[in-house]
C-alpha cells in the first residue's frame, strides 16, 4: 500500500514541474494581470474561465489510475481562478473541468464533478468575502487542502458502493491533498510575487512622473527667466555696460534690465525676487513689467520706484517680495539717480583711487508694502569709474566649508581689475565666484551688471 | 533645521537654529503657519541661533509678519546675528519689524501693549 502511495505521490509530482509552467504561462497573461488590477471585464473573465477550464480538464487527463479511480488536480485550475478571478471565473472554470469528469464516468463521477464545482465556486466566494482580494500564499494553500478534504467527503457520502468509495478515498486522499496544495503554493507564489512586481512598478512609476514633473518645473522656471532677460545690452555713449545672469538650478528668480527713457537717459534695473522656481519666475515677470511700465516718460527714479512697488505690492501674495535697484543714467551729465529698494548696495570704485562707495538709500523691498518712502540718490561718474550692481548670489556663494565669498573678495576683485572692460570685469568676478564655489551646488542665481565711465581716449580709440 | 520653541504667558518664542536657506525656510514656513493656525497671535523670533538668512528665510518673516498684523497680532524678533541684521537692514525690514537685543524685552513689549494706557 506504502508503494502504491509513493508512486501516485511521486507521478502527481512530477505534474508539478507542468503546473510551474502552466502557472508561469496563465500569470503572465494580460487578462490575469487585468483581473489583478481589480478590472474584471467580461473578456479577460471569458478568458479566464477557458483558460483554467482547460487547465482543469488537463488536471484530469494527466491522472495517475489508483484502483480504476483517478488522483488529480482537476481541482487546482477552478480553486485558483476562483480566488483570483471571483466567483464567475471560479464556478466558470470548474463546470468546465467538472462536466467533463462527469462525462468520463466511473462510480466516483458524480461526486468528483460536485467536489469540483463546489471547490470553484466556495474559492470564488473567498475571493469576494476577502474583499475582492487574492488571499496570499498561506490562505490559498490551506484553503485548498480545505477543499480537497471536502472533496474527498464527498466521495464517502455520495459514491456507491461505499465499501470501494473507502478504499479510493483511503489511496488518493493523501496524494490529492498535498498534490492540490503544493501547485496551490506555486500558483499563488507566481501570483504573489506578480502582485508585488506591479506594486514596485506602480510606485516607480509615481516616482519617476513625480521626478519628470519636477524636472520640467525647474525648465519651465529658467526658460521664463532667460527669455525676459535683456538679448543685449545697449552701446551707451561715453559708458561701456555688460551684464550676466547664471541662473540656478533651481531658479532664484533674479533679473536685470535695461530701460531707454529718452535719448541720452537710460534705466537700469537689476532684482531678486524672493522664493525659487516657477513662483520666483513668474513674479520676476511681473516685477520687471511693472518697472517698465513705471519708467517711461519725465519720472524721477523715486516717483518710478514708488509706482513700481505699489504696482507690485498690490499684486503681491503669500509675501512675495522683490529687492530692486532702479538707476537712471544720465549719458550727458554723467549722473547716476538711484533708488535703492532693499537690494544688496551696488559698489562704485573709483578709476583713479581705487576708493569705495556703496549705493545705499533708504528703501524697502517692493511688494512688502504699499506707499513705501523711497529715498533718490545722485552720484557723479568719473572716467574709469565702475559701477558693480550684483544680487546676493555673488556674495553669498558657498564653499565646501559654507563660507560666503561675501563683499569684501568682491571689493577686493573690482579693486584690483578696475582697467578692465565691463564685460571682461563680469567675466573675471563670474569666474571667481564660481572657482570659490567650485564643487558645492550653486544655490541661487549670479547675476552681476557693470558700468564703466569710459576714458575720453578710450572712447576716441573705439569711435 | 532644529527649530525649538517654548512659551511666556501668551507669547510664543521660537527658536530656530542653523542656515535659514531655502529649504530650511520651509521647515519654519510650515512651523509658523501650524503656531498661527493654532492660534497663537504673539510670537517673538528668537534669532540668536540664525547665522545666515536667505531671501526665503526673509520672505516667510514677512509672510508671518502680515498675517499676524492682520489678526491683531505681532511678530518680534530679538537677538539677531549682526550678519543676519544687516541682511534684515539691506532689504529695509528693519522698518518693518520691532527688533530687541534680549528675547525678555521683546516678550516684555507684548505685556507692556497689553496693558491700557492711562
């Protein structure tokens, strides 16, 4: 008896290298995956149904004959179908497999084919009782020796005569058992680890949208910034100008701009605006418009600057703010009128002396508050003076050690370079700043303007 | 960021400590709205552990600043890093906001306002 049970034990084995198979093939399919998902659709259940139908009449044919009784897996296609699929796939599947056991006969016919529309259709319920979820790996192993048990009450109960129902019973109960629960194991494997599988993907997925959005936030925010920078810088007579501006990765919303007034009289503009990003850009688009549209005509610096921050201010949400310095440049009389609306002091170093002087005047940011005093300054510009406007992203540029390149380095570089040209004065600060940082991220815009006088020959050589 | 904050009768002092950058300005954002929300109305900024701020940093000062004045409320600050200062000056905040040495005589101010004057 031992032998025989080995045997059966071992032929129904031997089937399982077919179910790994048979299992790999069904789980891969689109319309398992679709069941997975919680999309039941009347095609991926007809599929379903055909599929472990199918895969249950096989678990019939494939049989191993004990006293004229078949062990099997006939049970395995409808118990899985059903715990994955629900009850429609299950009770599908198992009238498939169960009608053709019936047609095949035998004492045990009758029985066998209820044992297995029972098994699909209890599996089926399973599936809704758990909340239309696939009950895992341990519920569907001991469910489906739940099943097989059954199944073999079944027999006893019903199968006549009952003397040989026994004995069927006592060889196959064993071997149908573990036969059913071990390809229960694999297929719920599979399905667990597809489960997963599309759980990580899911999230990679979010991951990587989530990724691209923002990496398209930070395009979106540069190319708005540079597409409102000015695409070049004017020739002013007796002056010579050059401005940058290095944005950030993350854009800081800095900007500068230049503004013809009237023959002979030009406006200067360079600005942070607070916060980063698209934000940053966008108010930085309207900040510059609002000076724009403040500058023209006979406006002093004061009154453009006092228009300008009520402008902004009216438009400022969530405390947006903007530092800006507003200078109009007299070409004729060589005057600098400046506003300083709490904007880092612009330096202005004598071309003769070397000596320092810093645009400051009593000012707030624009868009703090509305009516804001705004102080207008005068300076007189010598040949070989220079003007340096900068943001904070020049002076507060970080080294490995989080020092700040800060204002005296700054000084010191116009200082000793104070001969060279503006646009090569840009350059060699640029340069600087960005040899001090090297290494470390750079966390906010550069932006950087100079304004030479020029020397009476040096005009004459260039004209 | 470490950001403490501790309370003095109906004043609440935060202390926020390290870089005020801009992401660190986001851990005091959401640390300032959460007081206000909650309801707190007089809040004093103890600064002595800021050595840097950033235009973020200022920007949710400001943020704080309007939406306390608007409840009838104030934001105070004390203590600042002479670096961190001149940066408050720059913008022209120094304006804006009351500034202390000592973090008492900022919540002192708050009970001195308090009291109706004869």
């Amino acid at each position: 008896m031992a032998a025989i049970i080995d045997s059966v034990l071992l032929t129904l084995i031997e089937k399982i290298c077919v179910i790994v198979v048979a299992a790999y093939l069904i789980t891969r399919t689109r319309s398992f995956s679709e069941i997975l998902d919680g999309r039941l659709t009347a095609k991926n259940q007809a599929v379903m149904v055909l599929i472990f139908g199918a895969f249950s009449v096989f678990g019939t044919v494939s049989g191993v004959e004990v006293f004229g009784v078949v062990a099997n897996v006939r049970d395995l296609g409808p118990v899985i179908g059903g715990l994955v699929g629900g009850p429609v796939v299950g009770l599908g599947a198992s009238l498939i497999g169960g009608g053709y056991r019936f047609l095949q006969g035998g004492f045990t016919g009758l029985a066998c084919s209820i044992a297995t529309i029972l098994a699909g259709s209890l599996a089926g319920l399973v599936y809704i009782l758990n909340r239309r979820r696939f009950v895992g790996v341990v519920g569907a192993v001991i469910l489906s020796a739940l099943f097989e048990s059954l199944h073999m009450l079944l027999v006893l109960l019903i199968a006549e005569p009952q003397t040989e129902a026994v004995l069927v019973v006592r060889a196959t109960a064993g071997p149908m058992i573990v036969s059913n629960s071990v390809g229960a194991f694999i297929f719920a494997l599979m399905t667990r680890n597809l489960i997963r599988e599309r759980e990580t993907a899911l999230e990679r997925d979010e991951y990587h949208s989530e990724l691209e959005k923002k990496r398209l936030e930070l395009k979106i925010a540069q190319e708005i910034q540079q597409s409102f920078l000015p695409d070049a810088v004017p020739r002013l007579q007796g002056f010579d100008l050059a401005a940058t501006s290095l944005p950030a990765k993350e854009v800081g919303g800095d900007f500068y701009d230049f503004i013809s007034i009237t023959e002979g009289r030009t406006g200067l503009v360079i600005a942070d605006v607070s916060g980063k990003s698209v934000p940053a850009a966008l108010f930085m688009v309207l900040s510059r418009a609002m000076v724009r549209a403040s500058a023209s005509g006979e406006r002093t610096a004061e009154e453009v600057a006092k228009i300008a921050n009520d402008l902004i201010a009216a438009d400022s949400k969530s405390g947006m703010f903007v530092t800006l310095f507003y200078a109009i440049l007299d070409q004729e009389a060589r005057t600098l009128r400046y506003v300083n609306a709490g904007h880092n002091p612009p330096l202005v170093l004598s071309g003769d002396t070397g000596d320092l002087t810093l645009l400051k005047t009593r000012g707030i940011a624009m868009g703090v508050m509305e009516d804001a005093e705004m102080e207008e300054r005068k300076i007189k510009l010598s040949e070989g003076d220079v003007v340096v406007f900068y943001t904070d992203g020049v002076t507060e540029a970080v080294d490995y050690g989080l020092d700040q390149f800060g204002v005296e380095r700054l000084v010191e570089i116009v200082r000793f370079n104070r001969h060279l040209s503006a646009a090569d004065l840009v350059e060699k600060i640029t340069g600087a700043v960005l040899a001090f940082s090297e290494g470390e991220p750079q966390f906010d815009d550069i932006t950087l303007m100079v304004l030479k006088g020029e020397r009476k020959n040096e005009g004459e050589l260039r004209a | 960021m470490k950001i403490d904050n501790k309370s003095s009768g109906d004043v609440e002092i935060i202390l926020p400590a390290g870089r005020l950058d801009a992401p660190s300005s986001e851990e005091l954002q959401e640390r300032m709205v959460g007081l206000i929300d909650g309801g707190c109305r007089k809040i004093v900024a103890n600064f002595s552990g800021v050595e840097y701020i950033s235009s973020s940093g200022l920007r949710v000062m400001l943020a704080s600043l309007k939406r306390l004045r608007k409840a009838g409320g104030d934001l105070k600050l004390a203590r600042l890093h002479p670096y961190v200062r001149e940066t408050f000056e720059i913008a022209g905040f120094t304006q804006l906001f009351e500034i202390y040495d000592r973090e008492e005589e900022a919540v002192g101010e708050f009970g001195r306002q308090d009291r109706p004057s004869q």
